[in-house]
C-alpha cells in the first residue's frame, strides 16, 4: 500500500502517522520527493483501512499495490482451474453449455426440456427449486419437491444438476445436487458464502446486479478461503441507465476476469437481456468473448412457464443456437 | 393491466390472447381504436406475468395500472405509519436521530458513545454486532459478545437498540434486541425478509445498492404480508458512476417514497458518503428533505475504530450537527 | 398515447382534462373500466409534453404507444438501410472494418497505418484530425493539417476517411471528407446534428456515454429529419459503475436497434474499454452479436501515440483479428 | 505521478521505461522497496497519458498524485470566489436565488414571471430562448425573439438575465446577456467552452448527465484557462439506474466542489427531479447542504407552459419556498 502525503506536512505529524503505521505491524518505506513523502508499506495490508488513513489530514491519498483476493488471484494461481463435475470439465479450454428451464414445474416438463437440451449438447442441466422473487405473490418455486424431479431428469438423461440454494437452512436438502449456484442478490450473502466453503462441490457465483469485479472476486474468495476451491463465477448482466434490456451484458467482464482470475467465466445471457430474441445474438457474443460457457433458459411452452417465459428458448431454439456457438468456439480456439 | 395490441393484429390471434388472459381469471375490456386495440384486463393481475405477455408478437406493449405492493401502499394506508420503540415515535411528524458506532468494540467504547449521543439528542443507538464485509479477511464483529455489550450500553442510557442481523440462524440471539436492521445486502434476502414477517419488533429496512424504490417497497412488502407491519425504510446512498463519494445519497427518494407509501423513511448519511466531512452536511439536507429520521456513526476515536473510521463523526460533532437538525426541523415542519 | 385517470376522478374534471386534451387536435377514445378510465388520443401526439400530463393531479399514468421517431423507425422501413461510401456498402448484410490510429500525427504515421490496415482488409480508415479532449491542456490534434494529411493517405491506399467534426464552423473543410463522425459528447449538439442534415454525406452517430437508445434515435431523427438520410449508429460503451474497463460496452444495444430502426450499427471496442487487451475479444464478440461493422483504433508505434496509445492495437495484431472477423462473420451469415 | 512497477521486473526493462519518462521532460524519483520499485516522477506530467504507461507490461498500476485542474482548484485558491452580476454576488457566503420559466414564451409571461419571482427575492431571472431538445419535432424556443423579450422583463424588474447558449454561431446575440448558461448537454462542447473564456461574463456551467466532478472541473478549466474566470458550477441530477425521477441528484457533490474547487456551486432541483412536488423539498436539502444559489423554474400557468410544464412552480408555490429557504440559510450560517 502506498500513502501519499499532503505538500508541507510537519515533521512531527508524519512521525505521528508512521509511528501508527508500525503499530500495525508494518514496515514503512520513506521517499521523500521534491513536492511530496510517500510512503510504501510493507507487511500483510490486508487489514488495513484505506478509507481510514485517506480520511486523515496530512493524507493526500492512498493506493493498494496488491489486491485483496489471493486465492482466486491469476497472479499466484497461473494455470487455469478446471471445475469438474463428474466427467464434464469447465474451464481451461473446456466449453461447457449449461441450459433448462428457470422453475421445475413438472416431472413431464423437467424430463422433456432436459432430453432436448442434451439432446443439442448441453452438458448440465439448469432448472430453478427455490426462486427468489422480487414480489412476496410471485410463484416461489416447487422448494424440496423441484429438487427430487431434477433428480429424477438427471437419471433420465446423465446430465449433472446446476440449481439456486438460497438459505444455510436449505442446505440439507442439496446434498445430492451436483453445481449449488448463488444468485445475484446473494452474491454478498457472506455467512452463505462461508458455509459454501466448507462442501466438496462446485459452486457457481452469480455477479451481482451492481457489483464490482473486485467485490465479485472477494465473494468468490469468502468461498474459497474456508476450504472450496471449486467456483465458477457468472456475468449475467448489470444494472446500468440502459432500459431497454432487463440489465446490460457486461462482456468485457469475461477477458478481464480471465486476466484476474484463474476460474472459469460462464455468461448468462437469459437474465442479462430478459428477452428470448436477445438471447441468441448475446450467447455467441459471450462465446466470441471467451466465455467457458453458457447458461441458458430453455422452456418447452414458453407461453405458460410460471416464471421467466419470455426470456426463454424453445428446445429448437436452442439447438440452432448451441450449433453456431460451436462453430464460434472454433473459430476463437 | 393494459396490454396495447400492434396495429392490423388478426382476430383469430386476438381471440387466441384474450381466451388466455381469461383463463388467468382475469376479465378483458377491449377497447378498439383507430389505430389500436387496447385491453383492460379486470382482476387480480398480481401473479400475470407482464414481462412474457409484452414478449408476446402481437402485443406492442404492456403497463401496469396498479403497484404491486399494498400493504406498504400510500393509496391504501393515507395516514403516515408512526413506528413505537418503547416510548420512541418515528413517522407522522416525529424525527428521531439514532447514532453510535459502526462496530461494537468494547464495554468501555459503546457506554461512552452511548452516552454522548444520548446527551445530544439521540433516542436510538445504532452498533454493529455482526458485520457484513466485503472480504473474509476482515473484522466480521464481536457477535454475541457484541450484542452483549449493546445491552450493556441499554441498560446504562435507557436507549433502545438497533442492530443488523444477517442470517435467520442467529435470530434467537436477537431476540431483547429492540429494532432490527436489514442491511443493503440482504435486501432481497427473501427469506430472511419472510421469517423477520413473523416477529413483532419494528424493523429498519435499508435500500440495497442498486435497488428501485419499487423493489425497497416489495421488500418491505414480504415483511408486512407476513404480518409484521412495524417497517422503517433506510435510504443509504445508491450506486452510480460518481466516484468521489462512495455511494451517491438519493435524496429525491424520501419525498417520492412519502408519496408512494405511509412508512417513515430514515436516511444514513454515514454509509452514503463514506467521508465524515460530508456527514453534516448530507443529514441536514436529509432533513430538510423531509426525511423522519437519521441514523449516523459516531465514534470516539475514529483513528482507531476496527470498521468505517473514516465516516464516524466524533461525539462533539455530533452534537454540534444534532443542532441544527433540530433548527432544520422546526424550519420545515 | 394512453392516459390513465385515477380511481373516483369526478365528471368535471375528466371533462376539463378532455377539453384540453382536444384543443390540442387530438381525438379522445374513452373507455370506462370498472376500476379506471382510459383515454386513447388519437392525432398526432408527438407535441403533446408527457411529463406534463402525467403530472396533473387527476392522472394516474401516462404511456406513449408510438415511438417519437419515424425517419429512423423500423416500424416504416422495414428493410436494412445500405449506406454507400464510394463503393463500400455497409448495413444489410455488408459488413464492414473501420481502423486507423486515434490522431493522425504526420504522413509518414497516417499513411503506413492506412497501408496496413487496408492489407488487413479494412474497408474505410479513420483517424482524428480535431480531438475532443477531456482537459484543455491535452495534445487537440493537427486540424486542418491533419485533414489534409488524411487525403494524402486516401490517395496512396483508395480508403475513404472517416473522421470527426466537433464544430459547425469547421464544416467548409470537411467537404472532401467521406464519412463524418460525431463524436459521443456532441451526440446531442443539436444544431450540429441538423446542419449535418443538410448534407449529402454519411455520418457516424456514436452514442453518448449515458444515452439511451431511444435518445441516439432520436438523434438520428435530427439528422434525418433535415434530410440526410444516411446515418450510421455507433456503440462504443457506457457510463456505469464498473470501474475495470473506461467504459462498459453495451452489445444487447446492437441486436435492439437492429429490431427499432433499419440503420446499420458500428461498434466501437477501442473506447468502449479504453485496454488494447480487451479489444480482440471484444471485436469478436461484436461481430457475433450482428454488428454491421467494428471502427478500431490501430496505430504502428502505441508507446508514442499522442492520444489513446493504451487502447491501440499494432498492424499485426488488427490483421489477426481481422481474419477471426471474417471467419465469425461466416457462422453468424 | 506515481508509477508503481511489478514484482521481478528485469533492470533492462526498468531503464528503458525511465529514460522513456526522461524524454517526456520529467525527472524520476525510484524508490526500490523489497517487493516493488516505485517511479515518483517530478516535472509537469500533465502531458502523461496515464492509461498509455499503465498499459504497459511492466507496470502495475499508475497514480495520479496532483489534479490535472489548476485555474479552478482550491488548492492553489483557498479563498472562495465571489462572481459578481451588477451588485449580485454569488459564493463566498452569499446565496443567490434565481428563478424564471423554463422557456420565453411572451412578453406577458416573461415580464409577470419575473415580477413575481422578484418579490419572492429571487435575485436573477432565467428563461429560455434556445431550447435543447431530444426531439427534432419539440418546441426549440423563440430563440433572438426570445432574448428580445427576456431583456424587456429586465427593463421592467432590474433582474440580471441568466439564458443558454447552445451554439457559438449564436454568440453575437448574447452581447448583452448577463450570465450566459452552458447546458448539460453542452458540457464537453470543447469548443463553446473555450469560446466562452474569451468573454468577460459570468457562465453558469452546468454538470453533464455523467460527468463526474473532475469533468466538471476541467470543463470549468477550458473556460478558465482562457481567460474567463467568472465560473459558476450547476449540479442538476445525474443518470442513475433510479427510474422514479426524471434524474438523480447528487448533492454530495455541493460539499466535494467545495472542498475541490473555489468556484460557486448552485442547485438546480427543477430538472433535477423533473417533477414540481419534488422540488421544494430539494430545493430545501439543497440549500442545507451549502449550494451558493438554487435555479428553480417558475411559471405562471404550467399547464399551458410550451415547456416542460410538469416540473415548474407556480409564483405563490415560489414565494413560500423562498422563505423556507431564507430560513435554512440562517440556520446553516
């Protein structure tokens, strides 16, 4: 961490500040230019309050030189993770498709979408048990009894299970679910974060709707520093003045994630545009970016899904769809 | 609900989507125009989908006629909801300050500050016992412990508590706490929005960072559907590309949330801004707004508070600024 | 336009508001809900102040059914629009590649990256003459000196130039220019927008950091209004939160205009990140979003570039890039 | 500037990169702590384009240390700046209200309009005779017919005029204007900027839509540099994601001018929040947060206004305001 301090600070008072400084355990380098001192602190910053010591007189301003993320930092983890999940692998040169529907609505529904997805090449199956929902009247999802028809799609079809924990409490009942994904809205739930820790299963971690990726990579950090290295995070669109399109893609996300991070980037480009015409162009842009993969909402009668339809693909949709994204996956290879 | 047809739609189709909208328990208006059909759709539209219906190819456009939100609606509840802590009023008329530190530290540090703003006006105290960071490598706070400490401070100035909870397993633990805090984090933590439904203890609901004013009332909505109806909203700085301060306080949301409901709203300067030197003057435009309270960190030592040093007031600042609150309020009422 | 009255509104006043309404041309087509009534104007509402409306006491809400734009609107001009420049087409399924450095800063510079680019396959070359620049003390540009050297360029390679104007006054020397850019902070220069009407020459619209797309159409409205039809779009990123890359490059905006207007849409990878790193990917997945075309910044020597080294990229990486262009173009055909 | 280099970086590469700094004029302090050599480089490093060396590959990170804004920068002017209109004066402790319709629309208007707002103690009129406007099909103001009328109105009431240039073709028409306003819109009009530095007349610079304060700041500098130092600064809402307000207004940003800049700040809450019922109360905050001046649009029949009628107050609703806020100045004095 670097402190510039203000031109013509009194001796005294940078004795003051370094002296605190050391209190916390930390070397300080002094350079004393012509128009200003800065000082370079050396030791573990972590802990240290940047908003704090910028908030004190004699500060000008104050710089972190090293991120606050490591286990999830390009920087100390060179190679790309691979996620594995039974024998898909993300990551690393490994595209993988992930696509159903938002809500499990019927063991005919969940079967169907999950044979026709992969049917054109998905590797998991998505499908939404708990839903959080912006209204207290909205369909909340099917809870237990959603889990047990994915369950059931998964031995129709061999496709591992991608599906929404929302509460610790819920925990339990996930055990036997291959990918646990934390929305957007819990990105920052951190006692949820820590107990995903503590599993031996891959978690996906949605961006949040307003997050930084910095704040994204220290959710992602929250998880693994209690033990779970295994996560895949997820742009799926932010919120910005744009109102033509549920949230803005953000898909520059993808390349500059890849410089920070060693995990994998999947986009999903449902709920980043909410609409299903979107979706198609927005999944081979996010495929051109250099995305590891994709979730998509795929839905076999949009027009009476209970949540979500009109951001949905039908199966045919999404079979021309995962074709073109293979050929865009050869084309950037 | 009014869905606005395109222009030269077939009758067949029309029929097709009122047929439809009928079998949703809705009756239709039709309201044919020059260049347009309009429908009126009569009922109860809470659960219709807006978003799949406006996907539709015939449809141009939809709106919604009424809010989602009725328990927390102005239209429903004219007269302003007045929140009783004890013999502490906030809403209709009574503007109450609630201040103390970000952080609970220590017997000696919460007593003092409690103290301090007592004597200067405050009828709330405010501490965090469990704090949301954004990195796992921070200060999280004392916890139990803390509320521990807070009761202390209680029981020494006679000032009620309000506290954050950020987990519906720590719930218990809260339960001599006297107002609870929903953080901007957990804003759209349905759950634990649904479970704090069921207590009977006011809570102090804040705007998520990147929340609508819809989406803060259709938080507040999942606490008052579930019977509790003792909420206070928090605006606390929202987020946008201004980078000086670190949130952009939204003013203009407390005279607009006094016409969209009757529940009293509190603004935080402290978190809004994140510099103490804005503090005072971010509260005395917040009351002057109109807002029905403030909730502020004061510290008696920011250089060495664990969390947010750099936003706390020191006592005797406070004191000074809960002057002049109080002459804004008198200007105002 | 539809006007929503409040419930209970009595017969006077609906009366009054009808009257107005009336005077200002319009028809009224009054449909009485159980709950609301609804009136349809019919006429031409494009002068008729919404906000105004909507803010009478007896007024619930207000929507526009008709966009305010027509020259520019797909709705009456179902086909894409094919922009000529000499004998480059762009729109329609042309598609095509803009590059060049940020200024021109000497012939030896404009020529050779004008040579490069073209045996990369660019089609148009840009490059800029007057530089709007953040702070009065940055290098402006070569001006009328660097127009001329533009031409020079033309002539060695045939590539038509595109280059911005900031100022009506300067428009006598941009006579022999092919392609005139307006650049995102004049986007709303209307009396420039309404000169360049009057031209019979294309222009460049890029959007403005925090414009909606219904704003940039109407921008184009200005342009075409007067007369000039010729109008090409030009997403190059966003103003958001996000703080990694300059700008947040917006790509749903290229598959939503496709749908709202029938002008051809350029993407702009350079400003919208502000990183050379990040203008491959993103490039890429421009194309793949159905972009008619990509404008990069190329220059042959970054390190001293006067403006924007940062985000150039060198001849051979533009001539890499550009062949995944082509080959992307080929999936997505 | 501060350049802070990556770990293990070769002396070769270290060299290179200071003997290229040396050649920008600058002289380089090094500074080789245990795991980062920091570059403090000492000269005028206005001239450094930041993001071109951050770029590089042997660079970490760059900071800025001194602002790029000098003219306009408290640093180097502790002492408020007064501007001085006739015998008005704004900043420096004096408050000035200025008030007037949004758009000139006759005689009769402008003159009763400006009466009345006097003796409410407005102390400046505005109104507008070029308007700015999204639409090409708007009412675009009655332009010299307009500035013809505005000068009666202050023939008759003594009331400096206060009105927006849009164009610099029009500037011969403002001669005789006393405070001459650069929109929004016109923010980054480089080129009307400089302009206006050569003038000797007070220009009201209001923010762009998303411009941050340093933009603010150095468009204040282009008309400074120039020679023009009578700048007043305009907040008046920036874009947000925030949807119940035309804009979002940011008054953190009266406190952080004034502590950036010596330069008078005045609120503008009428465009701000696009809707009257909001202003009072945001002209009130405003006031509290320590604006110099607040310009609030007034008409005398807003139903009929040609111009953004939703958002004015009528005189009588003025009047009130004005003595609330009389009342605020003397609480905050």
């Amino acid at each position: 961490m670097i402190v510039v301090l203000k031109h013509g600070v009194s001796d005294e008072k940078k004795a003051q500040l370094i002296a605190w400084l050391q209190a916390l355990g930390l070397r300080i380098h002094i350079s004393d230019g012509e128009f200003q001192t800065v000082l370079g602190l050396i030791g573990d910053t972590t802990n240290v309050d940047m908003d704090l010591v910028e908030s004190l007189e004699i500060v000008d301003s104050v710089k972190r030189v090293t991120e606050p993320f490591k286990c999830c930092n390009r920087k100390f983890h060179p190679d790309d993770m691979i996620v594995e999940i039974g024998d898909v692998k993300v990551g690393g040169g490994n595209f993988v498709m992930i696509a159903g529907p938002c809500s499990v609505e019927s063991e005919e529904q969940i079967v169907k979408v999950a044979k026709a997805v992969k049917a054109a090449g998905a590797k998991l199956m998505r499908g939404g048990a708990f839903k959080p929902r912006t209204s207290p009247y909205d369909f909340a999802g099917l809870k237990a009894f959603g889990l047990d028809l994915l369950k059931i799609a998964r031995q129709e079809t061999g496709l591992p299970i991608v599906t929404e924990l929302m509460n610790i409490m819920d925990l339990p009942l996930f055990e036997d679910v291959d990918v646990i994904q934390v929305g957007a809205r819990n990105m920052q739930n951190y006692d949820l974060l820590r107990e995903l820790g503590h599993l031996d299963k891959p978690i996906l971690l949605k961006r949040g709707l307003a997050n930084t990726l910095k704040e994204l990579l220290m959710s992602a950090e929250y998880i693994m520093a209690s033990g779970n290295e295994r996560v895949m995070l997820c742009e799926r669109g932010i919120r910005t003045f744009s109102d033509y399109t549920r949230n803005t893609l953000d898909l520059s996300a993808v390349p500059m994630l890849h410089q920070l991070t060693h995990l994998p980037v999947i986009v999903d480009p449902s709920h980043a545009t909410g609409i299903a015409k979107l979706v198609p162009p927005m999944a081979l842009a996010a495929t051109a970016s250099g995305a590891d993969g994709l979730i998509i909402e795929v839905h076999n009668d949009p027009m009476h899904a209970l949540c979500d339809g009109a951001q949905s693909l039908r199966p045919e949709e999404f079979t021309e769809l995962a074709e073109k994204v293979r050929a865009i996956r050869e084309v950037i290879a």
